[in-house]
C-alpha cells in the first residue's frame, strides 16, 4: 500500500480489460484466503459511540478464550483503535512468500489493521470511496491469515463503502453482529445497518444492546444514562434475534485505555460473564 493521502488512479498503460483480468485473479485470490476460515463475522452499528469496536475486540479474544484460532481485522481505515485496545498499536506487520503477516496478539488471535502500516499514529487515512474498497479488497487477498476458526470484522459505523466492501467481498459471510444503545437516535441509525444487511441477503445474527445501564460505584443505584430497553424493541421490530444488553462500566473504558480486553483483563467479572452468554448465543447460531 503506497501513501495514505494518494487517490486510486489506473495508470494509462493498462487496458480496461487488463483491469478487469487483474479484479477476476484478486476475486479469485479471496475466495481462496476466505475458504482457509471457518466462520466469518461482520461486527456493524449505525451510528458511532456506540462501543462497536469493543465489542469486537472482545468478542474476537472471547473466541481466543474458548480456544478457537482467531483472527481480528480493523476495517475502520479512519478510526483504526483495535491495536490500541489489544496493546500491540506499535508492532510491526511481518511478510512471508505467502503474504503479509498479522499481528499476533497471543498464541490463537491475530490482529490486522491500517493502523500498523501508518507512517506515525497521529497520520490521517485521507482516501476517498475507490481508494477505500482497494485497500479492504488487499487485506482480504494479500494477508496469509493461514487456517482460522473465526476471523472477526471490525467496520465503521453507517452504511458505506468499507461495510458495503466487506459485505460484498466475503463470500459466504456466516452473519453480522449489531451493536446499538439505548438511545432512540442509535436505533434509528442501527435500523439502516439491518436494513442493508438484509437487501444483501446475509443473515442478521443478532443486535446487543451496549451501555444499558451504569451502576453507580458510590450508592450503587442504577442510572440509565442513555435509557434502556430500545435493542430488544428494535430486534422484536426487525424481527431479528436480541443477544442481550452490557451496561456502562467504568473498567471496561479503563481495559480499552490499557490496551487489555475487558475478557482478557477480569474473565470472572459480571461483565464478563454476561459477555460470554452472548458469545455463546453466536456459537450456536454459527453452528446451526
């Protein structure tokens, strides 16, 4: 990948058709990468802050836990937070004749993102739509992930061009992961992100309902900061399957901050059981 503020242009010596031979043999090259993985989950939401890439840092090391071999890639090429919240934001993507190498996390979990091919972490990915799609389109045929039970898809918030290139590029995608809040304005937004999904004929596995609720350290009353209650209406309403609600938690942000998964960091705490109840729920849905 070339500089992070150049457009995609297609030189003058090619040919449309020599384009159009050099898309078939990456397509081909794809199916091929993507037939090495087992299970394929897209983690979406419609509307940003709403903790989606914790959800799916954790739900990816949630995987590692149960001892699958997996694999996480960070497709929010302008937000790329997932190596800081795995603590490995400094390492280095390694190459093999086969491609390029994620990032290992721990002896089962791999990382890949834009972030580790960044010039310094404060650099912006300034790129508009083509640009975009040719850079998710190179991680899917370029990067030797080798065999994996589950590899985990972390994409932006919204509609776009990164979620519509993973959606379309991955085939067959076992299923995406909803991540909304309480709030009415998220809802709305996550109602999009169905929608979409749907049109695409992939299966919507489930929406889970993120900062319900935050108990209050001091007086330990419960506080719905952000209301509760509106994922499990929108599922009833979409008529797609509730994974259940994770409150607000001071440790988990803390977790995040410290580059350590909150599943990783305390797997005995609530939240973590809660968590894992979730994870559970996806299994047997990937199963069946």
């Amino acid at each position: 990948m070339k500089s992070n503020t150049e457009e995609t242009t297609i030189t003058e010596s090619i040919t449309e058709e020599e384009h159009k031979k050099l898309l078939m043999q990456q397509e081909i090259t794809i199916v091929k990468r993507m037939s090495n993985i087992s299970h394929k989950i897209a983690v979406m939401s419609g509307k940003g802050g709403v903790g989606k890439s914790t959800i799916a840092v954790n739900l990816a090391a949630a995987f590692a836990l149960k001892n699958y071999q997996t694999g996480l890639m960070d497709v929010d090429l302008h937000g790329p937070d997932v190596p800081h919240m795995l603590g490995v934001e400094h390492a280095v993507l390694g190459q093999s004749p086969q491609g390029i190498l994620p990032v290992k996390v721990r002896e089962n979990l791999e990382v890949l993102s834009i972030e580790f091919m960044l010039p310094s972490k404060g650099s912006p990915v300034i790129w508009r739509g083509p640009k975009k799609t040719g850079a998710i389109r190179q991680f899917l045929s370029d990067v030797s992930w080798g065999k994996l039970d589950m590899l985990v898809i972390d994409n932006p918030p919204g509609t776009g061009d990164e979620p519509l290139t993973v959606l379309q590029s991955i085939q067959p995608l076992d299923g995406v992961v909803m991540v909304t809040t309480p709030q009415a304005v998220a809802g709305e937004d996550v109602r999009k992100c169905v929608n979409m999904v749907k049109g695409l004929k992939i299966p919507v596995l489930g929406i889970i309902e993120n900062m319900s609720g935050f108990t209050c350290p001091h007086c330990q009353q419960e506080i719905d900061i952000f209301g509760k209650g509106e994922g499990k209406e929108l599922a009833e309403e979409l008529e797609i399957p509730y994974l259940g609600s994770l409150p607000m938690e001071i440790q988990v942000r803390e977790n995040s901050d410290q580059g350590k998964p909150f599943i990783f960091a305390d797997p005995q705490s609530q939240i973590s059981q809660n968590f894992m109840e979730i994870v559970s729920e996806i299994e047997n849905k990937l199963q069946n």
